[in-house]
C-alpha cells in the first residue's frame, strides 16, 4: 500500500511537471525568443508585440480567475493541454495578427487554468502529507519547458524559420501531452484520488504568520508587483539583446540559461524556504531579483549578461512557489486563493508588457527595465511587513529535518 501511494505521488508530480513544461515553459515563454526574428522578418514592431504578450497575460488573468469554477479533474486537464498546444501549432501555420492575437489569449486561458489546477491539485496533496518542499519539483516544469525550448529555437529557426520553431514545439508538446496520457495521471479518477480529495478537506495549515488577514493583502501586493517586474524582463530581455550590436551572443540560448536557472530553482527555494521560512527565503529571492534585472541595463558583458539570466530564472519561478506555498499554509488558504493570487499576478503581467513596449518604442529598453526594479522594491518592502509567529523558522527546520 505505502509503494502504491508513492508512486501515484510520483506520478502526480512527475505529471504536474510535464503539464507546466507544456502550457508555460513552451505554450507562454516561448513567444519571448521567437518574438524577435518576427521582428526582424517586419511582422512585428516593439508595441504590437507587447501588445501581443498582453492578450496572453489577459487570458492567463481569465483562465486563473476562472479556474475556481471548474473541476479539478482529467478531463479539464486534457482540454487546458489540448487546446493550449493547438494554440502553439497555429502560431507558425499563418500570418495575421489578428489570429495571432486570437491564439495568444486562447493560450494564455488554457496556462492560467492549468496552472491553477496542477497547483491546486498537488500543493494541497504535498501539505497535507508534509512534503510541501516537494512542491519545488513541480515548478521545475516550467524552466525545463524554457530550457529546452530555448535551446532548439536558434537552429529549428535558421533552417525552417520562426514558423518552423512554433510549430516544432507544438509537436514536442504533443509527445508531452501522450506521455501524460499514457499513465501519469490514470490515478486521477481511482479510489487513490478519492482519498485525496478526502484529504484536501482535512487540509491542516499551521499558523506561520501573526496576522493572516494582512499576510493575504500583502501576499496579493507583492505578488502584483511581482508579475508586473519579472514580465518586462521575461519578454523582451531577447529582443533588447537582439538589437545591441556590440551582444554576439545567440540571445535565444540566453533564454535558455534561463531556463537552465530555473529547473532547480523552485527546489532550492523549496528547501531554504524549510530551514529559514517561505518570508525569509522570499526576501533573498526578490533582492536577487532585483539585481539581476539591473545588470542589463548597466553592461552587455556576456559572462554578466548570462549571470543576468540565471539569476532572473534561478527567481522567478521560486518567487511563485514560496509565494503559493506560504499561501497554503495560511489558515485562510484554500483553492480561491491560489486562484485570487495567480490572478493578481495576470494583473502585474497584463501592465507589465503594454508600458514597456510603449516606452520602448520611443525610447530604449533602459527606462522599463529600471521600472521593473522600483516595482519589485516595492514588493519587497511589502513582503517586510509580514511578520512572522515566534519560533515559525526553526519549527520548519525540525519538520523538514524529520522527513
């Protein structure tokens, strides 16, 4: 009995995994390397394409705010992922901005939903077993969807064009997808998942914070600022490199190095979440952040540009799961917050891009990278004002030092 539940854990993680690989690694960052080369073939200018990734961010606002309403179940799965890979296929099948537009809002529906279902689903598995640093793994997805697909692009592209790059990653998101099929989330409507259903209800959330009403303002705050600051660096960090002369460096394998920071990112931060506090860890995380945001505007030295991106991917998407995981632990926390802050989040994101490719477009990239930094600051400062029980940093330690 005990191997048979770890290994639906397993495979409950292994497919959440896959899944964010799908609809956020591929399905939303991909946009950010391949933008650049429909730039270059005149198909796009700085504000159509902030324009573009806004439609995207609005429909990952719609389809986080709306995943409350809908059945956490395989079958809703199997539909986010469908359609979200469709999406990716029919961007590099024609030329129309307007059905550009279309896909990328359809797109950014389908990631925004099953981003909330996947986290909802196994978050609330990982807290009531105790393992929530597991929850590091899960988030990993995302970084090995950029990865991979930042490293393919520069040759999928110089053979086959930006086409050929969207529609070959539609088809590894459809090996994904059958892989997913194919066993890792069969437990999904077993009597495995009734009991797990049972246990989401019994979920117990230790009280980490002295005041839980204000740590879900400041939570919802942040976590704006936090979508807002890391958007404008995550779209058009590229495009900025693309257009310097003197950077000779393929800024498409930049990307991936982005990626590369973040596989192991959400498990470091799971892990130093454990043994100082999901806030303490949150401070360290933006402040890297931060840093790493400014270094392109202050150098184009390609060893400080590359540790520019694998700071900013070592961040962004631990900032997401200490953000979640000290959302779950809060006595208040269920399945509307989750939703409620990835939300917040579209919100930053739906900005985000829109304000930068208007100052971009007559101005340079200068001015809306150094806004993204104020706008983390002031998400940090936010989360300073969270304050802790007595005792909640060396509570976790003992916890996870007796799994």
């Amino acid at each position: 009995m005990e191997n048979t539940f770890a290994n639906q854990h397993n495979r409950l993680l292994l497919s959440g995994f896959l899944s964010l690989a799908v609809v956020m690694g591929v399905g939303r960052f991909s946009y950010t390397p391949i933008f650049p080369y429909m730039e270059l073939d005149q198909l796009l200018t700085p504000f159509s394409a902030g324009l573009l990734a806004t439609f995207n961010y609005i429909g990952y606002f719609l389809g986080a705010l709306g995943a409350r309403y809908v059945p956490r179940s395989d079958k809703w799965l199997y539909i986010g992922l469908g359609v979200n890979i469709g999406t990716t296929l029919l961007m590099g099948l024609m030329e129309n901005y307007i059905l550009w537009s279309i896909w990328r809002l359809l797109s950014g529906i389908t990631s925004g939903m099953v981003f909330v279902i996947v986290s909802n689903l196994i978050l609330s598995r990982l807290n009531q077993t105790g393992k929530m640093y597991y929850s590091g793994f899960l988030y990993g997805g995302v970084g090995f969807g950029i990865c991979v697909s930042g490293a393919a692009i520069p040759t999928i592209q110089s053979n086959y064009g930006w086409e050929g790059a969207w529609v070959s990653l539609g088809l590894l998101s459809v090996a994904f997808m059958v892989a997913i099929f194919l066993g890792m989330w069969k437990q999904g409507n077993s009597a495995g998942s009734a009991s797990l259903r049972g246990q989401i209800r019994k979920d117990r959330r230790p009280k980490v914070v002295r005041n839980q009403k204000k740590a879900k303002y400041a939570l919802y705050i942040s976590y704006t600022g936090e979508g807002f600051g890391y958007i404008i660096f995550g779209t058009f960090i590229t495009a900025m490199l693309v257009k310097n002369p003197s950077f000779t460096f393929e800024s498409s394998y930049v990307w991936a190095i982005v990626g590369i920071g973040a596989i192991p990112s959400c498990i470091f931060w799971s892990w130093l979440g454990t043994r100082l506090s999901s806030i303490r860890a949150l401070k360290w995380a933006y402040m890297t952040q931060i840093i790493s945001i400014l270094i392109p505007v202050f150098t184009d030295h390609l060893l400080l540009t590359l540790l520019s991106a694998l700071g900013f991917g070592a961040t962004f998407m631990g900032i997401t799961t200490l953000t979640l995981t000290l959302a779950k632990s809060l006595e208040a926390a269920g399945p509307n917050l989750v939703s409620g802050l990835t939300a917040a989040y579209a919100i930053g994101q739906l900005l985000g891009p829109v304000v930068a490719g208007t100052i971009i477009s007559v101005n340079d990239f200068t001015i809306p990278f150094m806004i993204s930094a104020v706008v983390l600051v002031a998400a940090l400062i936010t989360i300073n004002s969270i304050k802790e029980r007595k005792g909640d940093a060396s509570n976790a330690v003992r916890k996870h030092q007796s799994y």
